[in-house]
C-alpha cells in the first residue's frame, strides 16, 4: 500500500518524552508569539461592504420573477440597476435587501 509521505509524517509520534516535551514548549511559544492582525472593520472611515447583484440574486433575494422586477423598476418601486458596462447590470445588494425589509415592515416603496 502506498502512503503519501506528509502523511506518514503527520502521523508520527515523538520517539521520547522528552522530545514530546520539546514539542509542546515549541508550539506554545509560537502560540504566544503569535498576534491577531488589526480588524478592517476597527479601521477609521472604513467604507461599509457592499456588493453587486446579478439578476437570478435579485430574484433569489427578493422572491420575485424578472418580469416583475423590471416592471417595478419602471414603477419606481424597486431600486434600479447600477450600469456596469454598455451590456451588464446589477443591482447593489444593501438596496436589495433593503427592499425586501421594507417589504416585510409592512410593503413600504423604495424611494
């Protein structure tokens, strides 16, 4: 039977306490040494995330079909897509969502 050599590695016990030992003082000083990197989000004026939506998301977010998500677009009472390029649009996904909690609190319009 043929065993991938990182394996067999990984599966290796120390031979001795005392290598054990030695072991277990290497990993805890590295877990000591080690320091969390800063937050993004503690970071000043950082910008909120957001991120854009394709249409099968739009529909998957808000539960309804593309034929009534363009006809509530042309009511005003979705939020329109964001141009991307000459032939690809979407939708931000904080307006999306924001639809939809509109919606739930009691079927308010997007303004």
């Amino acid at each position: 039977m043929h065993h991938d050599k990182r394996q067999v590695q990984a599966a290796q016990l120390p031979t001795s306490p005392k290598r054990a030992k030695s072991d277990a003082q290497g990993l805890w000083q590295l877990r000591k040494d080690f320091q969390m990197p800063a937050l993004v989000h503690t970071t000043p004026g950082a910008v909120p995330r957001d991120r854009l939506l394709r249409l099968p998301q739009v529909e998957d977010a808000a539960g309804i079909k593309k034929s009534t998500v363009y006809a509530l677009v042309r009511e005003g009472k979705f939020p329109p897509p964001v141009r991307i390029t000459r032939r690809l649009s979407a939708w931000p996904e904080s307006a999306v969502l924001a639809w939809v909690q509109a919606q739930i609190n009691g079927g308010a319009s997007h303004d």
